[in-house]
C-alpha cells in the first residue's frame, strides 16, 4: 500500500518542491478516500508531514482543504496545516475533529483573524472559549454569545462583562442563552440595561431574587389585625367551598395583599408566613410556582405576577420575559412538584 512513499526512515532531501507535492497529493487521497487503520495512519503521518513541508503553498492549501473533512487524519500532518498562514489553515481550523483542545488554544492566540475562523467550528469547549474571550473583541465575543456549541464558562465572565457594558447587543446575546452559571449571571447583571435585567429574571427564574433584589419590606407590612380577618375571610370561603384561583387574582389586583396571601396558602397547602417567606425569597420564581400548584393558566400566573409588581411586592417585568418565565415553570414542573418546590421556599417562615 505504501510503495509509492518513502519509508518514514528515508531523507526527502532529494525531492523537489513539485515532486514533494506529487506525493504528497497522493498520500492525502489515500488517507482520505476510506478509514484507515489506526497503524496504517502511524506510519503514513511522519512521511505525510514532511512532504507537505517540502512542498508548495498551493499543494498544502489543497491537502487542507481534504484532510479537514477526514475524521481520521493523520494528526501531525493536521497539526503542520493548521499552523499555516490561514488561507491554507482555514479548512483544518473551522472543521479538523483532529485537533485537540490546546490546539485549539494555541490558535485562539494567534490572532484575531484566527478566533473568527474558530467560530465556525460546531463546538467549542469551555478553555478554548475562555482564549477567545480574554481578547476581549466584541465581535469575537457575539459569535461565542450566538453560538450553540460553544460552552461559556464562569471564568469568562468578567471579559464578557467588560465589553457588554457598552453594547447592549451583546448584553441580549448573553442574556438569551439560559446556560450560564450564577456567577456569570451575576456579573452580566451588573453591567446590563434593565429590560436585559428584566430579560435575565426570565432566562433564569431560579436568580430572580438575586438580579432583582426586592425591598424586604415592601408590601409585607400587613397590620396584624387587618391580616387576622383576612384569614378569617379565607378559612369562610375555603369552607363554603367557594375559595378559587380568582380570588387570588381579585385580591391581588385590587391590591388586598392579605386576603391575596392568605388564599393562595390555603389553595397551596401552605402556611400563609411561608407563602410570603418564599416571596420575599424569589417573588417571580414564587409566584409562578403558587400559580402553578394552584392550577392557574399560565396567562393568569403572568396576571398574578404582574399584579404583585404593581403592589410593590415584586420587579416589573417586559411581556415577553414573562412570559417566557411561565413558560419555564409551567415545563419544568407539575402540580404537586410546584407544590412541594413552593413549600421548600417558603421553609423557616413560620413555627410548625
């Protein structure tokens, strides 16, 4: 099979520049017209390497362009080609599954130019992400932000966070993505406009209370007397078996906080401190799990909650980061599950 190679003993230097890439043309198709044993690609990878030395740009640019889409590629051979000035080495960069990740790294470094090309690979591991980012190029890092494949790490976080700043694209790109760790969260926080805020409470409704930390006391002052009778009033109705989700709702917008907590911790099984426990905890992530526990549509979850905004007892939020906030909870839990996540919010709020 490899008569028509040198053995990987014997010295090129004999070759000339057209006769190094004759072979080396050759040595490329076979490698790529069918997997190769992995012995075969041993022995073929040191003579394919130092024929694509000796030969000329053009024949190089062509065994790229082969060898990139060829899964079994003889690695050195790759790795020569990828190294190349980036008119040869862009095939190999954007698409070679033969290169490793501190490959990858090593071409993250060298240039912007290289970073881009990086970006057409369908996946990016977190270190490789993270030499992209620490150039800190905004055009860089809103490819890494729109890219599927490419895992964003918390460490990353701060060059991200300095750039987005002052591009709110980005900021939106970032926000979007629904992987990112809290403390990368945090960090986006701190530097985005507030409809990205308000787009971060519905990415991740598990940090609500932390990208959107609510006064403590707002609309949680409830006279004792006036929350005494509203129980009174919740404990009839429950009995007369004509307490409903649209009490809830009633109470909520006509700003009646104490008969609207007092229904929902009778509609949820919870004790009406815990129930506000869990509101000050995460007011969007509580509400939306009572809304679900008590079977409201997620249309009425999104009312109830805009209702509690309108009372001060939560942020304001955009329609659609709402709306999507629902859609999260509504997905991720069932009846009893919202249940028992709202309990657990809500644990320590009173004496049991």
């Amino acid at each position: 099979m490899l008569a028509m190679a040198p053995t990987p003993g014997r010295t090129l230097t004999a070759h000339s520049p057209e006769a190094a890439g004759r072979k080396a043309v050759q040595l490329t198709q076979l490698c790529t017209i069918r997997p190769l044993p992995p012995s075969v690609i041993c022995e073929l990878d040191p003579v394919l390497t130092e024929l694509l030395q000796r030969a000329e740009a053009g024949v190089r640019a062509q065994a790229a362009a082969r060898l990139a889409r060829c899964d079994w590629a003889p690695r050195e051979a790759v790795r020569l080609l990828a190294f190349e000035p980036l008119d040869i080495a862009r095939p190999v960069i954007e698409r070679s599954m033969v290169l490793d990740e501190t490959d990858l790294i090593a071409l993250a470094d060298l240039s912007h130019a290289h970073r881009m090309a990086l970006i057409a690979r369908i996946h990016l591991s977190a270190p490789v992400t993270l030499a992209m980012a620490r150039h800190r190029e905004r055009d860089c890092l809103m490819a890494l932000a729109n890219h599927e494949g490419a895992l964003i790490s918390e460490a990353s976080a701060g060059d991200f966070a300095a750039i987005a700043r002052a591009h709110e694209s980005l900021q939106e790109a970032l926000a979007g993505r629904g992987d990112l760790s809290e403390g990368f969260v945090r960090a986006l926080h701190a530097v985005a406009a507030s409809h990205v805020r308000a787009r971060l409470a519905g990415q991740y409704p598990d940090l609500a209370d932390l990208a959107f930390p609510a006064d403590k006391g707002a609309g949680f002052e409830i006279d004792p007397d006036v929350d005494r009778h509203a129980e009174t009033v919740a404990s009839q109705l429950q009995s007369d078996r004509a307490l409903s989700t649209s009490d809830v709702l009633r109470a909520a917008r006509n700003g009646r906080a104490e008969i609207a907590d007092h229904a929902i911790a009778r509609l949820t099984g919870i004790e009406a401190a815990d129930w506000r426990q869990a509101l000050r905890r995460s007011p969007l992530r509580a509400c939306l799990l009572a809304a679900r526990a008590m079977a409201m549509a997620p249309g009425q979850a999104a009312d109830l909650y805009s209702a509690m905004a309108a009372s001060g007892r939560a942020h304001a939020m955009e329609p659609d980061s709402l709306t999507r906030a629902c859609a999260d909870i509504y997905a991720a839990f069932s009846r009893d599950d919202a249940r028992r996540a709202l309990h657990r919010m809500g644990a320590g709020g009173s004496i049991h």
